[in-house]
C-alpha cells in the first residue's frame, strides 16, 4: 500500500533483494518501473507475472512526484548506482551476475510466457550481436535521426527464419504509418528527421519495419545499464526533443556496438501504428490471460501500448479479464 513513510531507494534495493529469483545460471533479473498514480501494469495479479517469474516489480514511483521524463532517467539512474554501491560492498563478484529490466509503468503487460523463453530470447539477441543491452523496437521513427537509424541486421534476419524484416513482413500489420521522414516537413519545410522529433506524424520507413528504438522496455547487465543511465543524466538537457526516448537513441547512435534492438519483438512488443491482428489474447490451462503474437505463433512475453497502440492494449486488457481500463 501508499500508506506510512515514504521508501528511499535504498529501501527499495534492499527489498527486492530478499525477493528476486534467482535462475539456475545465477544471473540474477530484476524488474524495475517507475509509476506515481498508482500500482505499474505488469504487477496485476490478473496476469500473474509476479507469481510465474517469483520476483517482485520494483517500482521507484511510489510516493514520488513526476515532472517531466527526466525524472524517468534520473531516478532510474540513482537506483542503479545505490545498487551498485550496495552490492559491491557485500560481494564485487555479485555485480556482473545482475541483469536489469526498466519498463514503463502504465501500458507495458505481461502476455504470458515462460521465464525460461524470456531468458533465452535475450540471450539469444545479445550473442548474434555482440551487444549488453536491448531496446525493445517499434516501427515508427520517433524522437531519433530517421536517417541515422541504420538497417536490420543480418543477425536479426537470420532469428527471423525466412520472414524479410525490412523487405516487407510487417507491411500487412502497420497500418498506422504515414508517409516517410523525407516528406513531412514542418511549416518551414524542414524536413522532420533534421529535428529528431518525427513520431507525432507516424512516419515509417518504406516498407515498414520494426527497427526503430523504442524505450519502453530495456534489458541488460547491472554494470552497462548504470554507465549508459549516468551518460544520459549528464546529457538529456541537450538531447531530449520531448522525452526520454530521443536520450537514449542518441546513445544508440553513439554507442551501436553496446546496444541491439529486439528486431522480432520477442521481449516487448509495440503496438503504436500497428494492427490489433496481430496480437491474440486468449485463457491459458491455470485460467490466465495469454497473449499470441499472430506473426511468429508464439506466447508474446511483454506488450508495450506505446504511443497510439494503448487503446489497442486498453481493449485487449479488457477483453482478456473483462474488467475496464480503469480498474487498473
């Protein structure tokens, strides 16, 4: 509950220490969100994502006053430094065996898959890669350089079995795009990639595809995390176009060999400008929600209603436990 004192992030590390699972590897994963009106998304039991992966969300927003998506950043650095601190005080070696997961609070949901399929579609993009850290993707150039973002990797279109990414796959399923970042201009005629502030105008690359950062979902190593989250502190002032997302992709520009996307939405799914289609929600044998991803036929693990997909993840919440938007 929201009564009594206020936790610091010192508390906070030190609860979800008592309660995140550890895997047979040891490497260690916690949840972290930060929501101030109310408990995040992924922690309703109506999903049961607490009780399938045996971990708690941390949430850094209770009690805490939102401002602006630098608030996102910052408090999501500080509690990777106090973790930091915390952990290399008890045991240095304990730090690298720490992966981290930062989701936003109100429209991220749990579709249904096994912990074990979470692991391997992380381990699975970071060994094609070579990099520490995933960005879930989205398939509208928001808040990045458009013309910087480069093309799928060959790693990607190898994990996608015969399906062209970039070639045409997902040109049934987006249909929310709206041209290109090449011919919407603002009314000086500038072209809106100049300016890294696109997404308002869905525009997608021809055909479409799922290749831009999206920073909904994040996922990688204690030690990577901490010095990426401390580089975009010290730069989002100069950076952010209009939230945290255009911080982060200016990193991804500066910094491809630490980061990868997740190219086939295995770990997140975004829904902004996509197809409702796409997704199946359906009651799994122990009674809960479970969401099929039409494209790859599989359980999808996470769901992100980013941008103009939440009233799509608003209906499907709904039908899948027929309870309304609010009661969440």
């Amino acid at each position: 509950t929201r009564a009594g004192a206020s936790p610091s992030l010192r508390d906070v590390v030190r609860f979800e220490e008592d309660e995140v699972f550890a895997s047979e590897d040891q490497r260690e994963i916690t949840f972290v969100t930060l929501e101030t009106r109310g408990p995040p998304l992924l922690a309703a039991k109506d999903f049961g994502f607490e009780e399938k992966f045996h971990t708690k969300v941390v949430n850094l927003g209770v009690d805490k006053k939102w401002r602006d998506f630098n608030t996102k950043v910052s408090l999501f650095a500080e509690y990777l430094e106090h973790r930091m601190e915390m952990l290399g005080a008890i045991s240095p070696d304990e730090v690298a065996d720490q992966l981290i997961v930062l989701v936003d609070g109100d429209d991220l949901v749990y579709g249904g898959c096994s912990e074990e399929s979470f692991r391997d579609a992380y381990h699975r993009v970071t060994a094609q890669s070579g990099a520490s850290i995933v960005f879930s993707a989205e398939v509208v150039c928001g808040e990045q350089d458009c013309d910087r973002v480069p093309k799928i990797p060959q790693w990607a279109e190898d994990l996608a079995e015969g399906r062209d990414l970039e070639g045409g796959f997902w040109k049934g399923y987006a249909t929310g795009c709206n041209g290109t970042w090449t011919t919407i201009k603002d009314a000086q005629g500038v072209p809106c990639a100049s300016k890294r502030n696109c997404g308002i105008w869905a525009p997608c690359s021809e055909p479409p595809a799922v290749k831009f950062l999206n920073s909904g979902f994040i996922m990688g190593g204690l030690v990577e995390m901490r010095e990426m989250l401390e580089w975009c502190v010290q730069r989002y002032k100069r950076y952010s176009v209009w939230g945290d997302q255009s911080v982060f992709a200016e990193y991804w520009m500066e910094h491809r060999h630490r980061i990868a996307l997740d190219y086939l939405g295995e770990l997140s799914f975004s829904l902004s400008d996509m197809a409702m289609s796409i997704l199946k929600g359906s009651i799994d044998a122990h009674g809960r929600p479970t969401i099929i991803n039409e494209a790859f036929s599989r359980t999808q693990c996470f769901v992100h209603g980013n941008g103009r997909g939440k009233p799509t993840l608003q209906r499907l919440v709904s039908e899948l436990t027929n309870k309304t938007w609010a009661q969440f």
